[in-house]
C-alpha cells in the first residue's frame, strides 16, 4: 500500500483527529517523553521507491514552540478549530499561517504501538490549561542550538572544501 495521509484515525481505542490536541506518553523520545500536540495527521504506508514502511502521526509539539507565542498560537488555532470542526491541518498549512512552528512539528511512531501510550484527546475547554501546564518545558531553544552547530558545520565544510580546491 502506498503512504496515504490519514486525518482521522483509530488508535487504541481513541479516533485521532487532525487540528485536536493530544497528551500521550511516547517511548521513543528524544526531548519529551508526555508531548502535548496538536495533530495533522498520520501517515501510512509503503514507500514506493524505497519500500519502508511509513507508521506516525506528525504533530506540532507545544513544548518545541517558544513560550512567547505558545499560548497565543493556542488562541488562534482554537479560534479556527471552533469554527470548522472537521480539520484539515496539514504541513501546508502550518507553512503559510504558521511558518514560525515548521521547527515544532515532530513525528511519533505508531508502529510498534507500545512506543505510544496512554492517549487521550485534550477536551476543547481544557486545551489552554493543558498548553499553560507545558510551560516549565521549552526545547525550542535546543532546535535553534542545534539547527545553528548545523549550519556551522556547513559553512565549516564548504570553507575546508574551498581551501581543498587551492591546493
């Protein structure tokens, strides 16, 4: 099967929905291991071209959003939730209104199902107290470190390629 784009899906019991926001605990994290995030949607599937096997939801993470615009993205996003509730929130999305949250959006496997444990969708009236609850955790200063010593390297690598040249 080809990967498809799936915006509602069944998992353990839960229909996940692109645009609803979940908590969960995630087996396989790096920064966050009880995300808070808001679903686009999951992807399933086979690559044609190489074969694997595609099995996660990609979602924005709210603790990967500087606290500065977390809770006022939150605002906005319910706004919009509340007046269209059947969601599309796709990686297009999130580049043309939010093109500063391209750095949140994070995947999470599903297969295994153990990596991913203890789902619940965030009620809407209960969405910015959960959002105000991840204040203590912001990891979007490690993206920007990290997205930096990347950079570093680039440049670090064209300049010793350039001088490579000249010998």
């Amino acid at each position: 099967m080809a990967i498809k784009r799936v915006f509602k899906k069944r998992f353990k019991g839960v229909t996940v929905r692109s645009g609803y926001v979940y908590t969960f605990k995630y087996q396989a994290w790096e920064n966050d291991p009880k995300p808070t995030v808001v679903m686009l949607y999951a992807l399933d599937g086979t690559h044609p071209r190489t074969g694997n096997q595609w099995r996660f939801f990609q979602g924005i993470n709210m603790t990967y959003i500087p606290r500065t615009i977390r809770k006022q993205f939150i605002k906005d996003w319910l706004i919009h939730l509340q007046k269209t509730k059947n969601v599309k929130f796709t990686w297009e999305v999130v580049m043309k209104k939010y093109p500063r949250l391209k750095h949140s959006v994070r995947r999470y496997f599903f297969k295994p199902n153990y990596y991913i444990k203890d789902l619940k969708e965030v009620p809407l009236d209960k969405i910015e107290d959960v959002v105000i609850s991840t204040w203590s955790k912001d990891f979007s200063k490690k993206v920007k470190t990290s997205l930096l010593n990347k950079f570093k390297r680039v440049i670090q690598n064209r300049d010793r390629a350039k001088k490579k040249r000249k010998k």
